[in-house]
C-alpha cells in the first residue's frame, strides 16, 4: 500500500477511535490515535498530520474548542466527526477551522471518498509545489481586468529568496488594492505583508479573483472546493452553500475586510459573491 501521510484520530469511543483508525490506515496513513482534547491538540503539534478526525464530545474540553488551538499552528486537513446533527453545531464546526463535518453514524467509503477529495487540493500553503497549481482559468469572458498578473517590479516586491518577502511573482498571480495572490505557491499577502489563509479561504479567494466581476453563486464555490466543474450540475445542499458563507466570513476576518463596505469582497445579495471594482 502507497503511504499517504499522517492522521491523528481525536475520539473518546474506544469503538469509534478504532472503526476510523482501521479506515485510515486502510487507506495508506500512519495513524495516532487519542481520546482526549488536550491530547489530540499534542498529538497534532507532535506529528504534524495530514488529516485529523475530531470528535466533538470529548472528556475534557470540546472538538470545536480543540480545532480551535490547533488552527493556531496546523493547517491539517481537519474532519469533525460527531454525532450532533443541527445545523448550528455543523455552522460552529466550520467557523472553528473544519474543512469538514461528517455525522455519526458514518459510513467508512464515505469518510474515504471525502478524504480523496481533500487531498486533491494542496496540503499546505508553504509545501504545494508550483507544478500542482491549478490551471489558469482565464477566458474572454472570465478575464478580469483588476486580477492583473502581480508586477515584479511593482512596489510589493520582493528579493525572491529573502525572509519575508513575497514570492517571485509567477504565471498564475492576481492583484488587487493591494491584496495579492501567488497562485503556484497558494500565498497570500496585503501591501507586501502576508496573510495566513485556510485552504478553503485560499480556494474560495483564488476563485473570485480569477472571475473578477463574474459573480460566483454559492453553488459555484461548493463545486470548486469538490474540485467539481462548473457545469456539472451536481446537487448541492443548503447546509453546504450556508457553509461556504461561513468561509467567506472567516475570510473577509483574515483579510480584514467589511461586508458593508468592502474593500476586496462584495456580495451580491440572493445571488453569491464577486470581487469589488
């Protein structure tokens, strides 16, 4: 079997913590495994994963409150496995850092497959290599006229190289009011000083941007974030679009950005999102 990588488990259900185990490892990882919140967040900064499964209900503090911390220094692929099913606990799980939330009872070939497809998006921000970039998707039509490629001579940049300075502006680089976005290297920086995003905000930025003006309903970004075309029609759900919103949230947070009178991301109400002018 092909190594896949790491994964931490964070469950207190002896059955659980070992039924996702076993899928994990059947599925190439090496696995640890804890039962506890102050253990997953230790087991998280000691092996640095790929992908860790969080259970909600845990003996000391919370899953959310322990996705919390280890957003503060991981950018592990994190799945909240849990048994509660409103809408608010999914909402919390996603606002707490979650690329995604599965509920109990869940079916292995399900938790596999969502796995798949989150590994085929970029682990991190600083490991993806430029030869996984995604393709330019710049038509006459989707051709923004503000996304301009970065300026290597523009006043953000930088000696490649240095500490701190932005990455050589490459083939797949979008500016706009200050707010730049390396596509190859999924970094992300404002008037030169970088900007720490999740993939998910990088994912759903790195669309609008490339759209400019071309509003992206919420369906769009569901799609794109399944690495979906478009046109696919595939179903999406209410929880998954009131998720994206989410995202789009946290994101206007990291960039520091207003709803009301934005600077980069606009919405167009009833419709889906779109870069400002």
């Amino acid at each position: 079997m092909v190594e896949r990588g790491v994964a931490v488990v964070v469950e207190d259900d002896d059955d659980i913590r070992t039924t996702l185990t076993e899928v994990l490892q059947q599925s190439g990882f090496a696995v640890h495994s804890t039962s506890s919140g102050v253990a997953g967040v230790d087991a998280v900064r000691a092996h640095n994963p790929d992908i860790v499964t969080m259970d909600v209900g845990l003996p000391d503090f919370d899953g959310i409150e322990a996705s919390r911390r280890i957003r503060t220094f991981s950018d592990a692929y994190l799945i909240i496995v849990s048994g509660r099913v409103d809408e608010a606990d999914t909402l919390m799980g996603f606002e707490a850092g979650a690329d995604d939330y599965l509920t109990k009872p869940f079916r292995p070939r399900e938790l596999r497959a969502r796995i798949a497809a989150m590994l085929r998006r970029p682990r991190t921000l600083r490991e993806a290599p430029a030869e996984r970039a995604l393709p330019p998707r710049r038509g006459d039509r989707h051709s923004p006229p503000q996304a301009q490629h970065a300026d290597p001579h523009g006043p953000h940049a930088g000696t490649e190289g240095e500490p701190g300075s932005p990455p050589a502006p490459g083939c797949c680089d979008f500016a706009h009011r200050g707010l730049t976005l390396y596509e190859a290297s999924r970094q992300a920086s404002i008037n030169g000083e970088p900007v720490d995003l999740t993939r998910t905000q990088f994912d759903i930025l790195l669309v609008l941007m490339e759209n400019g003006r071309t509003v992206q309903t919420k369906a769009d970004l569901v799609r794109r974030l399944r690495n979906e075309p478009y046109n696919t029609g595939s179903f999406v759900t209410a929880g998954e679009e009131r998720a994206v919103e989410v995202h789009v949230g946290n994101l206007r947070k990291r960039l520091g950005d207003s709803s009301q009178n934005p600077r980069w991301v606009e919405t167009v109400r009833g419709v889906g999102y779109r870069m400002t002018p």
